[in-house]
C-alpha cells in the first residue's frame, strides 16, 4: 500500500470517527438542553461526514452500487460470525456486563442489516424505496413498517426513527 493510500484510510478513518463522537456529543448536549452546542456538533458531525467520503472515494473504495451492496453484506456478515462473538466473548470474561449487551445488540442488529443487504443485491434496480425504522436503544433496521417491540432488545414503538 502506497503511503498516500495508506494516508487516506487513515484520514478516512479519523474522519468517521469525529463524526460519530460528535454526534454522541450533540445528543448529550440535546439531552442537556444545550441546543446551541447540539447543533455545533451536528454541524461538525456533517462536515467530517464530506472529508470521510471524499478520502473513501478518493482512495477508489466507492464504486457500484452492486459492489457496495457486496462489500457491505460481506462486512455485516464478518461483524456477525466473526468480531462480535469475540467481543461478547471479551465482555463475559472480565465481567462487563453492560458492554457484553452493548455487543450482543449490535451483533443481532448487524444480521437484520446483512439480510436487507442480501434483499438489496437481489435486484439492486427493483429494490423499493422504502421508509425504514430504526430502533435509538440498539440499531435494529426494520424496512416499511416499524415492529410492536423490537426484536433485538425488546423496545417499544416510541424507540424507533423513522429514515
């Protein structure tokens, strides 16, 4: 890998992840009433947003829609048979029970977002645009109609957003 490749998924990378603590600390702020600092943070949130996919597409990792569906089904599946379980494995081990749930939510979440990927890639041309619902407590993605109670962690409907 070239140094400015190597670069770029470096920035890629820290980019991604300022946009998402940046959103964590625009809910925070919105939880304490700061509204003026929440909408900083989503303002920042969105600009590291732009430098994260410029440097993704920049090093040739955006590609056809197809592709992505492919790279994104094979990421969420690697999520769910391989890093999860060993986190939660992690988790049990030294007895951090809230982190072993925070994991355990993904990993089941993260199998809903692979079997959409799969339904996607079926026919990427054909595939309906949709609302989707999304539940805040642990990321459970339901397409069209939002479920009673959430799958994943057992939340009510006043969990879910709608996308």
């Amino acid at each position: 890998m070239s140094k400015t490749r190597k670069d770029l998924m470096d920035a890629f990378a820290g980019e991604s992840q300022a946009n998402r603590m940046y959103l964590a600390y625009c809910q925070r702020a919105e939880d304490e009433f700061m509204h003026g600092a929440a909408k900083l943070f989503r303002a920042l949130a969105e600009a590291e947003t732009i430098h994260a996919a410029k440097h993704l597409r920049t090093a040739g990792l955006v590609k056809s829609t197809r592709e992505n569906l492919q790279n994104a089904l094979a990421g969420e599946t690697h999520a769910v048979k391989n890093i999860y379980p060993e986190m939660i494995a992690h988790a049990k081990e030294e007895g951090q029970k809230s982190a072993e749930i925070s994991f355990d939510y993904a990993c089941k979440a993260e199998a809903y977002h692979a079997q959409l990927c799969q339904e996607a890639l079926a026919d990427p041309d054909k595939f309906p645009v949709q609302d989707y619902h999304i539940c805040k407590i642990c990321g459970y993605t339901a397409a069209k109609d939002m479920p009673d109670v959430c799958p994943v962690c057992g939340a009510n409907t006043k969990a879910f957003f709608k996308v």
